[in-house]
C-alpha cells in the first residue's frame, strides 16, 4: 500500500501518483482526460490489479460538486446493476479532501472514433444503433429524474470499439441534476449542442438531452456540427435559420428571451432580432483589440472604421479602371459596396458558411437517398420528432 499527501488546495494527478482509499490503492498509470472540475485517470486498483477509471476533483472546495455527483451515480445504480448504456460507477471516496470517483475502464469516445473515419462520418447503419442506446439510456435518466446537460460525442464512450463495436455508454455526471432542481435562466450544455430553450433561459429538463442527441446524430452524418458556431447569438441564428423559431411558449418562459428576440408594443409575437445579430464588425473590433478605457474605446473603432474605409478607396481605384468608375450607375455601386462588406467579414464567418454549405449539401443528399430507398431513415428530423414528443409540445 502507498500513500501521498496533498498540501496544495488544487491538486494536480500526474501519472504515477498514488491515491488511496479506505479498502485499496490507486496508481495512476495515464491521464485520459480533463475538465473544468478534475481529470479523469486510468488507475491500477491494488486490491485487484484490475484497470479503473478514476475522476479526481481537483479543487477541494468543490465539495458540494464532488457529493451531488455521486449522490446522482448512486442514484443510477440503485435497485440492480445500472443500465448497459450508462458508465458503471463502483463507488467514491476522499482523498486528503479531494473526491474520488470510480469507474469501470472503457475504450475511446466517440469524438475519437469520428476523427478514425474518413471525413469524420459514420453510415446510417452506424448512426441508428449507437442513437438507439442513447435513446434507451435517457429513457432510463427520466425514470430516475435526471437530467444529463452536457451531452457530446466526448461524454458518449465505447465499451470495446474492437470486440464490441458500436456498443457505448454515456458518461459524465459532473453538471447533471434532478429535474426542477436547475433554476430558470441556468446555462448548461457545451455550445452546440445546446437546445433553444436553456439558450432563452428557460426550464431545464430531459428534453434538452434529446436535442443534444439530435445534434449528435446529425454531426456524425455530416462530419461536422448541424450548428457550427463561437458564439451564442450565432447559434440561435443558425436554429431559427433550419429548424424555426422556438414555440411561443418557449420564448415567453425565457429569462433571456429579449437577447435574441423582441416582442412590439400591443402584440404578443416575438420576432427575430435578425439584423441586430449578424452584424459582425463590433465582434471583430473586440476580439482582436485589448481592453481600452470607456473614453478610448470610441476614439479606437473610429480610427479603424476610417482607416478601413480609406484602404477600400485606394484598392477600388487600383482595381478599377477611371473609366468605368465614371459610367457606373447606382446599382453597381450599391452591389460593390455590398462585396466590399462580405470582405471584411472575419476568417470564422467564411469557415461558418463553408461548414453551413456542406450541411446543405449533406442533407439534399440524404433527402435524396430518403427518396430513392423507402428504408432510409433521415436522422435529424426522426430525431427532432422525438424531441416534440419527449416535451408533448408543438412548434418548431
């Protein structure tokens, strides 16, 4: 038996260090990931030399994160053994303060397994069991009353991609809560995986898992995300843009709703904030300048909106012949300044509509071999029905 002592407050698990329980020991043999709240390490158990997966909470004063988070896995394992497509948890103890969770050893997640595929995509015939065993797993969440949040390829983990293909299990329990726990307005799930209604502020409940799943099994067809996006207002452009405004239901529950949509006087409709959203020069200015003092920040996007508006001049006098500029008329004025502003648009606004063209692309071919075999199933939109039945609502 060895033993380490922790005298920091956060504690950094490198490879072979030496945790303890009260029943066994714990050599770290690899770091297999990491997060906001601790790493996830591939430990050997001394008791039995077997393999376990070990998630060390580094911080000691996440100690309300550390018991939540068991106090759930318990949860999920009570009454028999747990469920086939959720990670089997095999008990948690403290570590000089630090709570240590156990797990039983799987092989890659499914990020990894995208990225050894050609063109990081999985054949429908792929897609349909591993979306079946998320379904059943999330079925079984709802039976407990728990709610996931944070649903992506990273948190979905194959049992043995080797002799067990396709077979996986969710993991990952660090944010999940019981239904009507999370309050209105609490923002959970990564990015683009994140449903409409937790983007409005609204109610936290299982069917913003189903969504998530929905993300999922478009990007594993496509080979990149159904919402690729940096930013939130983006994502909700993108949402309104394929699938449709939220309900008005959705809207009118959401703390945040008026940060993408507004509502005039004496109507009860909520309408797109469209033009206010996909403006992106102010984003551009912020993000490639440092903090300026409230009295520069003005004086700064002035100078840069005039040195730009002067360097367009010179480059439209160079390109265009004196001719031409005197005859051109009011309409090929308006369209050159139009393509004067597409310019200007920074390099992940280009990479966003490359990757929104190749979702387009991909779903017309999929519609088309939907039509071309009765037995093809399009994924995103089986998977967006299923979400609308999970919430017994109508309307995107």
């Amino acid at each position: 038996m060895c033993k380490i002592y922790l005298w920091s407050s956060n504690y950094e698990v490198k490879v072979g260090d030496c945790l303890t329980s009260p029943s066994s020991s714990y050599r770290v043999k690899k770091i297999i990931g990491s997060g906001a709240y601790g790493k996830v390490t591939l430990c050997q158990k001394a008791s039995n030399n077997q393999m376990v997966a070990l998630k060390v909470l580094t911080n000691p004063h996440d100690d309300y994160a550390g018991q939540k988070e068991a106090r759930i896995l318990q949860m999920l394992q009570e009454g028999d053994s747990g469920h086939d497509n959720i990670v089997r948890y095999m008990g948690s103890f403290q570590y000089e303060g630090h709570h240590c969770h156990e797990f039983e050893k799987l092989d890659i997640d499914m990020n990894d397994f995208l990225k050894s595929r050609p063109h990081m995509t999985l054949q429908l015939t792929e897609i349909r069991p591993i979306i079946a065993q998320m379904a059943r797993a999330l079925q079984y969440l709802k039976t407990k009353g728990i709610v996931h949040c944070d649903l992506k390829p990273v948190n979905i983990m194959m049992t043995d991609h080797i002799q067990q293909p396709l077979h996986v299990k969710l993991i990952d329990f660090g944010i999940a809560c019981p239904v009507g726990e999370a309050e209105h307005g609490t923002l959970v799930q990564t990015l683009n995986y994140r449903a409409p209604e937790v983007q409005v502020g609204g109610a936290i409940t299982e069917a913003i898992d189903i969504w998530s799943v929905g993300c999922i099994a478009a990007q594993m067809f496509l080979g990149t995300h159904l919402f690729a996006t940096t930013n939130q207002y983006d994502l909700m452009r993108h949402v309104v843009r394929i699938v449709g405004q939220p309900p008005k239901h959705v809207l009118d529950s959401g703390k945040h709703t008026r940060n993408f949509f507004r509502r005039p006087k004496g109507t009860s409709q909520w309408i797109y904030r469209s033009r206010l959203i996909q403006r992106p020069f102010p984003l551009t200015i912020a993000k490639h300048n440092p903090p300026l003092p409230p009295l520069r920040r003005s004086a700064r996007i002035q100078a840069r909106q005039s040195q730009s508006s002067r360097k367009r001049s010179r480059e439209e006098e160079e390109e265009m012949p004196q001719k031409r500029l005197k005859k051109e008329d009011d309409t090929s004025a308006k369209s050159q300044r139009e393509d004067d502003t597409s310019e200007e648009r920074p390099r992940e606004e280009n990479t966003a509509l490359q990757n929104r063209s190749r979702v387009e692309t991909s779903l017309s071919q999929l519609r088309k071999e939907e039509r071309s075999s009765g037995e093809q199933v399009m994924i995103v939109k089986s998977t967006i029905h299923l979400y609308l039945r999970y919430t017994d609502q109508e309307g995107f």
